[in-house]
C-alpha cells in the first residue's frame, strides 16, 4: 500500500461512517477489511506518514467506529468484532514511538472510549465463580489488542499516563486480566468452552495463548503507569487502592497445595511453558505491588487490618489477609516446575522466596499500622485470629529446622513486635495462656540468621518495656540466650541495630530487677565469651557508634541503680552475698572509664549525663570506689570525645595549644553543666554537686590522691558557692546541692 493509498484508506474509513446509520449488510466487512490493510502497512516504520495521518481525521475517524460498533450493547455487537480488533491495530501502530499521534488519539476521546469499552466487559465478571470468563476468541482479541493500544500510547507519554490513572485505566485491565486468566486456572479448567469451533483443542490453546498474552501485556501497562513522573500529584500517581486487593492476592492462590496434574492438552505443548511462565511473572508482580501498596497507602493496611472474622461476614481486606497468610505458610515449589530446565526451576524458586518476603514486609507494614488486628473479643484465641496465627507460627517451628519457615518466624516475630506497642498487649504476650518467653528463647541460637534475630529481638525489646514481664523474661533465660547466641560477638557487628536492640532488653531488664543483674554479670561455666555484661561493655568499647557506646552504657547504668537499691535491706544472707559479689564485679576501672565516657559525649543529652552521673555517684560508695571515679573522671577522654562538635567550649581547665571543640576530661563536662543553668536541667545540676561532694568528703579516696581532689576543689568551688547563695526559683535544688557538697568538704 503507498502514501496515497494509506490515506485513501483512512478516507475510506471516514466514509464508511456515514454508512453506519444504514446498517448495511456487509458495512462491517468493509470497515474490517479496509482497517487491516491500512494496521498492515503501519506496521512498516514511516514517521513522516504516521504524522500526515495522525494530523488527518483519522484519530476521529477511529473514534466515532469504535463507538459505532455497539448498536446499543454494552461491547461489540458479534458482527464488528473483527472490525474492532482490526481498527485497534491501526490505533496501535498509529501511535508506536510517536508521541504527537499519542496525543491525537487522546484528544479525540478515542482512548476513553477504549477504556470503556474494556469497562464494560468486565461488566461482565460474574462476582462468585472463580472460573475464567468465558469469551469467544474475537472477544479476547479485543480485549487483547485494547490493552496492548494503551501500552503503545503509554510509554514514556506522561499526558497519556496522567488521563489513563485518573480514569482508573489499570484497576480496570487488572480486573478484567485477573478474570480472563487466573493464575493457574490452565491446570484447574483447562477446558473452556468453545463453540462451533472446527478444531477445539486448536481454539482451546489459542484461547489460552491469548488470555496469558493479555495478562502480560496488562503488567507492562501497569508498570508503565507506576513509572509516571515523580513531580505529578501523589493522588494522580495512585493506581490501587483496597478494591484491588481481591484481584492482587489471587495469584497467591496458584501457589498453594495441593496442585493438579498437568492436564493432557498442554502435556509436551509449548503452551504449557508460555503459562507456567506468566503465572510465575504474576506472582512477582503482585507480590511486589502488594508489598508497595502496604507500604504506602493507608487505605490498603487499613483494610487489611480489620478484624479477620468480621460480626457481618462481609471480611472484605480481612479475607485477603488470609490468602497472603496462608500464601507465606503453605506456598511452594510447584511440582510442575521440575519440567523447567535447571536454570529457569532455580531461578524460580529463588523468586518465589523472594516474594514469600515481600508479602512478610507487606504483613509487618498491616500489623504496624493503627487497626484492629489484636481482637479480645474471642477468650479461646487470645489477640485474636491474626495474633493466634503469629503465636503458633513461633511455637510451630521453633526449631528452624524446615526448609523455608525462616520468613515465619519473621514474619510473626516482627508483626508481634508492632502489635505489642503498649503495656496491655505486651503483658498479654507474655502471661499465660500465650506465655510466648519460652519459645523466643529457644530460637536465640548462635546459628539463628541475623534477619530472623533482628525480628526475636525487637519483639523481645517491646516484652521489656512492660515492667512486670521482666521478671518472666529473666525467668525464661532471655539474657543468657542473648549472650550464648553471640549477638554481641563481633561477627553481628554489621548488624548494629540488631546489637542495639539487644542492649535495650538488657537495659529494661536490668531496671530495678537485681535478678536479671545477676544474670547479667553471671559467668557461664561453659562460655568463653564471658558474661552478657562483659560483651556489652567490649561492644562499647570497640565500636563507633554512638548509639551503641551510650546505649550500651546505659545497661552499666541500670545495674548499679539496681545493685545499690534501697530494697537490699531485705535481702536473704545467699542474695545479699551475691549482690556484694556483683557490686565489686562493677566496681573497677573500666566500668567508672564507660560511665564517665558516658557524661563526657553527652552535652547534648542532659538526661545521659545524669544517668552517668547517678551511676558514679553510687559507684563511689564502694570500698575502692571513690578512687576510680575520681580517676575516670581525670583522665583524658578517648579523642572522638575531644573532637566531637560542640556549640561553645566547655573545658574547665584550660590547656594550652590549640582550640579544643569537646571537653578533654569528664570533670569538664561536670563543671559545664555547673556553668550552664539554662541548658541543663536543675535535676542535673543538683547531682552533680552531689557527685563532686562525695569526692571531695574525707575518707572517699586515699590520702595519696589529696592533689587530685584538690585540683577538683578548685576546679568547682567558685561555681558550687555561686549556685549555694541561689536559692530563687527553679534554683531551689541545685541551690541545696550545692551547699551540701560544701559542707561535705569543710
């Protein structure tokens, strides 16, 4: 066909509409047949020609066909069918590569009416069955083309794009994709209905062809508008909300026990790989598009966090819920996989891990959210269906043994984790009947992955935050767990936020609890690693971050205020004998080192430098105590300290050479905080005063280090006088404090 004759055809094609009203008996054929030669030669690439006709009328030209082929009915009436494919073809190529025609297309409406064309076929979905929809070959090469045309007019057009997104192009195609191919219906209804065919098992595998062909294509149209530009409205950009959820968990299903045999028709077809394929392509898509919906639309968790078994039946997002769950408990391998080539089956099953994780992620972002997954409303399942499935999920397969229940305990461990937010649910997790202590010790093994201890960790971390549960956590082993399973070694050095999760449960056990004290400074008889306290504070020292260090430092802290707690009076003479013993285990040079450490990074932290100061303050009344607190509060601070950023210098003691940004001691940072009433808390202050008194009282420290306590002396004395005459105010406190520190020194 040359020039002229495209655009003798598109002529054609403009005359044939005035034709329509007439009702012709051939009028059809005419439009079918002048539409195909006119879609053949397009095929061929000639920019110039594609911009003379798509400037011409033909983009109306196509429009007022399109919606002349219904005659009242919702889709193509059965004899403009074929017509109808074929004048979506020459739309197709009309537009391939050339954004001007993209542009016609839409501005005639013409993309709109194909839209709704594929609208009203999924009018057709029936709402129960979960067989494919049946349509007729014609009709699938309809539906087929239409979306390979929005495809075609899609890419890399964002007009295009931001009018299919508004009209909610892709929660149709999604529907209507879903319905014509369900994921691994090929095995299930191999047999679709097929009439008046010549050669049904021909028709059948066409039919099939066409269908997975069309679900592919569906994808490419979704991904296309998921890649639209970044700067548009965010409310332009979502495609999905909750009613996609029913459509985006079906081929979940395919994947889950039992399977079918291969049906007989697709046994040593190439068809049969073609849809092997497609489903696996699906599940990747889904999965990951599940994963990012939770991730970031509220409409999506919140419909799946409503109560899985709702009063009214009508479960909605909760029964999609359900599929993911029972995707991630019982999908497998299909067995049909085996027929791959060895490549392709481990290529596969490494993907289906992979989405197996991104529905955990797509789990763990539901359970984050406010919602009503935690349900009390049944006493035999405590927390509710969702809450039961993670216990026993945990409980099930504690002992990590079965292939691929890793992604459980995960899953279930970091879920419970986002549940267990407030005291009520935490303590309901940990007394019985749930009483879930025992089992998450029994997964803290040095094997464990560092993935599944970062889940058996945070949740741990959220238990101890309720104070009555530390005592069953201590009762369950938690801290010798947590030192026999490495966690602080420095292999899981790379998984810092892991360490430091595992610091903070040793830190709220430790709190007010002498008990989990001396499981902390207990040494294991068959651990060369020493105790859980000894590779915390190794950690501290030998790591760089800050976090770590304070944190780690803040378990030091916590032991002492317990060691040294008022309630020993009441101990027996084996505890209080125990207590004696793990007060001089503390008592040395490199604990007084980290706590001082502690006040000397902190200015920006008034309340760690106060924990500090507290715990030196009690580490002071020990028999040797006062001479290590005055030294590690006089010895030069490690240099990242020195060279930490500071707002204003802070040295009492002024050194000569050049510029210091940190105080060089930790008594700098004592007499700062002195200096500083508007910044630092009179609480601070007033034990500060408290610290330096206790120092410089007689008897504290040995008469051989009088210089020393006399360079602190001089040091404070000026400041603690100053804060001692005020008294005005808020002042109250740190003014007591003061005189009492230098009434310790006279």
């Amino acid at each position: 066909m040359s020039n002229a004759s495209k655009h003798a055809a598109a002529a054609k094609l403009g005359e044939l509409i005035a034709r329509l009203p007439l009702n012709q008996p051939q009028q059809w054929d005419d439009v079918e047949s002048t539409a195909r030669g006119l879609a053949d030669e397009l095929r061929v690439k000639d920019v110039e020609q594609q911009t003379l006709l798509g400037r011409s009328m033909l983009p109306q030209t196509l429009t007022s066909l399109l919606k002349g082929a219904f005659s009242g009915s919702h889709i193509p009436v059965p004899q403009s069918k074929t017509a109808v494919y074929e004048l979506l073809r020459v739309s197709a190529n009309l537009c391939m590569d050339h954004d001007e025609n993209r542009g016609h297309l839409l501005a005639s409406g013409y993309l709109d009416a194909v839209v709704q064309m594929l609208e009203n076929y999924a009018m057709l979905i029936p709402s129960t069955s979960s067989e494919p929809l049946a349509l007729s070959i014609p009709d699938l090469k309809v539906v087929k083309t239409s979306i390979g045309l929005l495809l075609n007019a899609s890419i890399g057009y964002e007009l295009v794009k931001a009018r299919l997104t508004s009209i909610r192009a892709a929660m149709t195609i999604l529907k209507l994709s879903i319905a014509l191919y369900p994921p691994g219906s090929w095995l299930t209804h191999p047999e679709l209905p097929v009439e008046g065919a010549s050669d049904p098992q021909a028709t059948i595998l066409e039919s099939w062809n066409l269908r997975s062909g069309l679900s592919s294509w569906t994808w490419r149209v979704i991904s296309e508008l998921r890649d639209s530009d970044e700067e548009a409205p965010a409310q332009t950009r979502q495609m999905f909300g909750a009613d996609a959820l029913p459509y985006l968990v079906r081929p979940l299903k395919a994947f889950i026990p039992p399977y079918q045999e291969t049906p007989a028709l697709f046994v040593g077809s190439p068809a049969r790989h073609a849809l092997v394929q497609q489903d696996y392509d699906l599940l990747e898509e889904t999965c990951g598009l599940l994963e990012s919906l939770c991730l970031d639309v509220d409409e999506v968790r919140l419909s799946l966090g409503r109560v899985l078994k709702s009063p009214d039946g009508s479960e909605g997002g909760a029964a999609c819920l359900k599929d993911m769950l029972e995707f991630l408990d019982k999908g497998d391998y299909p067995p049909y996989w085996s027929s791959e080539s060895s490549s392709e089956r481990a290529s596969m099953e490494k993907g289906l891990d992979m989405c197996k994780a991104a529905i955990v992620k797509a789990v763990v972002e539901v359970a984050g959210e406010q919602n009503e997954l935690w349900d009390d409303s049944d006493s035999e399942k405590p927390g509710g269906e969702f809450v039961n499935t993670m216990v026993q999920w945990i409980r099930s397969h504690g002992s990590l043994k079965e292939r691929h229940r890793e992604d459980l305990i995960i899953c279930a461990t970091l879920s419970l984790g986002n549940l267990a937010t407030g005291d009520a649910h935490s303590i309901a997790l940990v007394k019985p009947p749930i009483a879930l202590a025992p089992n998450l010790a029994q997964l803290l093994e040095p094997s464990t992955d560092i993935k599944v201890k970062h889940g058996i960790v945070g949740l741990l971390k959220h238990l101890a935050q309720a104070q009555s549960n530390r005592a069953v956590l201590g009762e369950a082993g938690i801290i010798q767990r947590l030192a026999s399973c490495q966690i602080w070694g420095e292999e899981a050095d790379m998984a810092e936020r892991v360490q430091v999760s595992a610091i903070g449960i040793a830190k709220y056990m430790c709190n007010a609890n002498v008990a989990n004290v001396f499981a902390l400074i207990a040494q294991p008889q068959d651990d060369s690693a020493g105790s859980a306290l000894s590779q915390i504070l190794a950690l501290v020292r030998r790591s760089d971050s800050i976090a770590v260090k304070s944190e780690g430092t803040r378990v030091l802290v916590n032991v002492i205020k317990s060691l040294w707690s008022s309630d020993s009076a009441s101990d027996d003479g084996a505890k209080a004998q125990k207590r004696r013993e793990c007060m001089a285990t503390v008592a040395n040079a490199s604990c007084a080192a980290a706590l001082a450490q502690l006040v000397g990074r902190s200015k920006k932290y008034p309340i760690l430098i106060n924990e500090g100061v507290v715990a030196l303050s009690l580490l002071s009344t020990h028999a040797s105590g006062g001479t290590l607190v005055l030294d590690a509060i006089m010895n030069p601070l490690p240099t990242e300290v020195i060279r930490q950023p500071q707002s204003q210098p802070v040295s009492a003691i002024p050194t000569e050479g050049s510029p210091i940004a940190g105080p060089r001691t930790a008594l700098d940072m004592l007499i700062s905080v002195l200096r500083n009433p508007d910044t630092m808390p009179a609480e601070v202050r007033s034990n500060v005063c408290a610290l330096l008194g206790q120092l410089g009282r007689k008897g504290v420290v040995g008469e051989n280090r009088a210089e020393d306590v006399a360079r602190i002396k001089t040091a404070a004395k000026e400041l603690l006088e100053s804060l001692a005459a005020d008294s005005e105010g808020n002042k109250q406190m740190a003014s007591a404090s003061a005189r009492r520190a230098l009434d310790a020194w006279a």
